[in-house]
C-alpha cells in the first residue's frame, strides 16, 4: 500500500536514522492513521 502522508516522510527519517524501535513504533502508528483516513473516506 502506498501513501503519502507527512507522517509517512518523517518515517523515512527515521529509517535513514536506523532507530529500529522508534521505527518500529512509527509505522503502528501510521497503520493506524492510514486505517482511520481509510475508515473516514468509506
């Protein structure tokens, strides 16, 4: 799934950054964005 989302830019700083578990923890939190922004546009 692709989308672009600020958040989703400030996780690829953190990938770049290598911090495994602030990653990690970024992208829970934009799967749950995403299914929010998904659930309010159905």
């Amino acid at each position: 799934i692709l989308f672009q989302v600020p958040q989703y830019e400030h996780l690829q700083i953190l990938i770049c950054n290598g911090n495994s578990l602030t990653t990690l923890a970024g992208v829970e939190h934009i799967k749950r964005l995403w299914k929010l922004d998904v659930g309010n546009n159905q």
